[in-house]
C-alpha cells in the first residue's frame, strides 16, 4: 500500500469537490428549444476535466522525498508574489467585468499578467491578449447566443 502524500490527500479532496460539482452540474435544466450546445455542458466537460485531472495527480509519481530547505522572508514573499498578483488580478477583472465589457477586461488581464510574468514580446503579446477574447466574444454571442457584458466597446 502507497502512503498518502499530499497530493494524494488533494487529489481525493478535489475528487470529492468535482464529484459534487457534477451532481450539480447534473442538475442545470436543459432549454426546451433544441440547441447544439446546451447551457449544461460546459459545467460538464469541466467537472470531468477536474475529475480527470485529480486522478491523475493521485497516480502521479512523488518526485525526490528529500525535506524543503528553510525560505528567507525575502524569498517566502518572492515565492508568493505570484499568487498574491493573480488573484487581486482577478479580483479585479470581475469586478470590471460588467463595466468595462469582457473584450477590454480580459485584455487588460491577459496583457498584464503576462507582462507580470515577464513575457517582453509586447506586440506579439497585445496582439493575443486582444485577438483571443475578441474571438470568444464573437463566438459566444454570435454562434452560441451566450450574453456576454459589451461594456464600453460599441459591439
């Protein structure tokens, strides 16, 4: 018998979690009028992905077992500001969101985390952070019919 390590104890948590995100997901109603993708299957797919993914990371092979070396306070924040970023980040995208519109918000959030992260290729990078949400946007609410916020933007 293999020990629980922690990602083992995660991986059954988040399989847990996922478990009942598709219960409930499960539970979405379907429109009446026939549609080739419902309001449920994005939950769906996306339940089964972390299903799958959790499952993974409990089959997942530890890497060396050796103790983490003690961090300096300077490095612990180092270590942290990342995360600390991105989330206040997002945070900041959906309270922007309804706002701004979801072109402009998630450009500003893709070009400024990826700026953040130290990608310098600026025109290759504004070029992506504006072409993708455009093609979301147009897909969603052209194709799929999906109320996307337009925000500022006059489309």
């Amino acid at each position: 018998m293999k020990a629980l390590t922690a990602n083992r104890i995660l991986a059954v948590l988040i399989a847990v979690l996922s478990l009942a995100y598709l219960y409930a997901a499960y539970q979405i109603p379907t429109f009446p009028i026939p549609r080739p993708i419902d309001s449920d299957a994005f939950p769906k797919v996306l339940g089964f992905v972390m299903l799958g993914l959790s499952v993974w990371l409990f089959f997942e092979r530890p890497e060396g077992q050796e103790p983490a070396p003690s961090l300096s306070f300077g490095e612990q924040v180092r270590r942290w500001l990342p995360v600390v970023v991105t989330a206040i980040v997002i945070a900041i995208y959906a309270a922007t969101l309804q706002s701004l519109g979801f072109v402009l918000s998630s450009f500003l959030l893709v070009a400024g985390l990826t700026w953040f992260y130290g990608y310098r290729r600026h025109f290759v990078n504004m070029a992506v952070a504006l072409a993708v949400p455009l093609v979301l946007y147009l897909v969603m609410t052209r194709l799929m019919t999906i109320h996307l916020p337009r925000g500022i933007l006059p489309f």
